[in-house]
C-alpha cells in the first residue's frame, strides 16, 4: 500500500472514529472538543496530529459562533501592545484591574 493510500485510510478511520473532528455545530459538541483537548495534552507528542486537527476545529467554531461574536469583536479591538501590558502586570499584582 502506498504512503498516500495508508494516510487517507488513517484519516478516513480518525473521521470515523472522531466524528467532531469534521466541524462542531453546537455549544455542547464544543465543550466536549474542549474536555477531549484536555485529555489529548496528557500526552503531547503522542497525541500532536489530532491536537492540531482538532485545535483548528476548535479555532473554526469559536471565530464564527455567534456564541463567541462579542468576545471576538473586543479581542478585535484591543491595541496589543495594551493587552499585553495588562496581562503581564495582573499576573505581577493581583490588585491591577482587568481590562474587562
């Protein structure tokens, strides 16, 4: 069997296998996205082709969820050099306000 031939039938049997990988559709399928990446990062190296696939999945449904619309157009917003200030100094001191 071909390289190719072999890696489209490993895909074919992770699609199978992890239907969620094709796209989430739903706040539920995301959140179990989520619980899944958690357990995926216990093992890194072992897990990194299906991290990647999955987190780009993941980066999918949250730019284009409505759930996430008014988070995204903050994040939008922000000067980053600002953003980056602030996260570093609340991390220094817990008593600096958020930006929120």
């Amino acid at each position: 069997m071909s390289a190719i031939a072999e890696v489209t039938k490993l895909a074919a049997s992770i699609v199978a296998n992890l239907p969620i990988i094709k796209g989430i559709h739903s706040a539920e399928e995301h959140e179990q996205a989520l619980a899944l990446m958690d357990v995926l990062l216990e093992d890194y190296d072992a897990n990194l082709v299906v991290i990647e696939a999955l987190s780009n999945v993941i980066t999918r449904y949250e730019d284009q969820s409505e759930e996430f619309e008014a988070f995204n157009y903050r994040q939008s917003e922000l000067e980053p050099a600002v953003a980056m200030q602030t996260v570093i100094m609340s991390n220094k001191d817990p008593s600096v306000p958020s930006s929120d």
